[in-house]
C-alpha cells in the first residue's frame, strides 16, 4: 500500500492555528476543568511540583524498548498521553516518525515548539479515535492510565488503541506496581519547590489511590486532586482480554528485569493487536 493511499486511512486533526486558539482556548479551558485529570495536568503548577522527573532514565527505558522491540526504522509511533513530550521528543531523536496526543492543551502548546517533519502533537482524548489502522507501536507511559471512573471506559480507550494499530502492532503499557504502591504507601509528606510548600495527603479510598495537593502562592490558596485507579496485573489481564489485546511479556521495571508483585516498581506490559 502506498503511503499516499495508507494517509488517506487515516482520521487526522489538523493542529489548531494561532489565531483559531485566541478564540477556543478559554472554551476548551473551561471544558478541561470538569475532570481532575484535566485540570491538574492543565496547571503549571504540577510541572512545578514534579519538575525533578529524571529524563535520564525516561531516556535509558526507552533505549531499552527500542533493543528489545526492535521497530524497524520507518515505525510510526503514537505517544498517548505524552504530556509536554519528553518520550515522543527522544523517540524522534532515534529517528522514529512520531505523533503525541495528550488532553491538556498547555502540555500540547508546550510540545509543539519541538514540532518537525516526524514529529507532531495534538490535543486529544484517548478514548476517541484519531487514526485507523496506522502505527506500527503504541505507548502509553509513566502510569498515564487509570483515570476514568469506569472499568468500561479504560476497554474503551484501550479499544480505541488497537484500531490505531496496524496489523499485529504492539502496545506498549507502563504503570506502577499497585502491589507494592499499597505496601509502602505514607499518609503525608511536605515538598517544597522553587518557593512553594507543596502539601501532599495520600490515601486509597475503595479501588482508587488519591492524592491531594494543596498549597498557598501568591496570596491564593491551591487544592489539586490525582485519582488513579488501584489496577493490578490481573485487571490488565482482563481488560487487555476485552480489548483486542494479547499479552506477550511483562516486565517490572525500566531494565525490563522479570515482574515482582512484591519488589518490582513498575508494571510493564507488551502487548501484540490480536487478529478480530
């Protein structure tokens, strides 16, 4: 198939021009607010409180998925849920043709100042389509799922992923190891960054872990929430099942090292698009 004809397959949005974002920006704004997810990740302030995220080893995980996937050079990728780039921008910098989709339109105009002929980002909701057929890989990384209240919208956005995929396309998902998230889990803690005392409560509540955010700056008080669904390998087991995916490996951590329910801090999957 030519790369014309396979385009011309594709569902693609068209990036928002300057002049268009003047006016649909203080309506998407307010849209985003409804959700916890999309007014924490909307905020400068999360990137104020987590700015110490070790790109070195975002940056080592993905040379080891590269050794151990093999894309061939010509991949096309998908970064879901890509926040401001850092995965997609280092992926393209392997040589890889990469497309990043997050909800957060200030993570997204972030992103696109790195923008090339290979590389491009758009605002957009994981759970709906945005190509058929397409990419060769899909990654969903540093446990950028979970969010949604129901088990039927995390099949419906993992749905959505495979028919994104060619063919026996992989996915590729990382979450943290709830196992031993609920082991070692501390109430409370104090962060202080760039001048701001960062007040940090945890707690699970049913089969959600919680944390809320709260802190004063500039004479104005901040309460920010994260709720993250407590999702274990035998729930990816069963929505991966639902969802046109087959399991192929599991690994614990960025070294791809055999999974430890007790130690392991990660949860990684690779899954292949089964054939419908």
């Amino acid at each position: 198939m030519s790369k014309n004809k396979n385009k011309s397959q594709a569902f693609k949005f068209e990036k928002i021009h300057k002049a268009e974002l003047a006016i649909f920006a203080p309506a998407l704004i307010g849209f985003m607010q409804r959700k916890w997810y999309q007014k924490w990740f909307n905020s400068p302030y999360y990137h104020i409180l987590y700015h110490q995220r070790n790109d070195e080893e975002a940056e080592y995980f993905i040379d080891n998925l590269c050794s151990f996937l093999k894309p061939t050079s010509n991949a096309r990728l998908l970064d879901i849920a890509c926040g401001r780039g850092r995965h997609s921008i280092y992926f393209n910098k392997k040589g890889y043709d990469v497309t990043g989709i997050d909800l957060s339109y200030a993570n997204i105009k972030f992103a696109q100042q790195f923008e090339n002929e290979k590389l491009h980002f758009y605002v957009h909701d994981m759970r709906h389509l945005l190509y058929i057929n397409y990419f060769d890989i899909a990654l969903n990384l540093f446990t950028s799922f979970g969010y949604f209240e129901t088990e039927k919208e995390h099949i419906k956005a993992l749905k959505t992923f495979s028919r994104a995929l060619k063919k026996d396309g992989l996915f590729v998902l990382d979450f943290f190891n709830t196992e031993k998230i609920l082991q070692h889990l501390t109430g409370q803690e104090i962060k202080t960054v760039d001048g701001i005392e960062f007040h940090i409560n945890k707690k699970v509540v049913k089969d959600k872990i919680i944390k809320t955010i709260s802190f004063d700056h500039k004479h104005k008080s901040f309460l920010f929430t994260e709720e993250v669904k407590a999702l274990r390998k035998e729930d990816f087991e069963r929505i991966f099942k639902a969802s046109n995916f087959n399991i192929l490996h599991l690994f614990g951590d960025y070294s791809l090292n055999e999974y430890d329910a007790n130690k392991s801090d990660r949860l990684i999957f690779i899954c292949k698009k089964a054939n419908a």
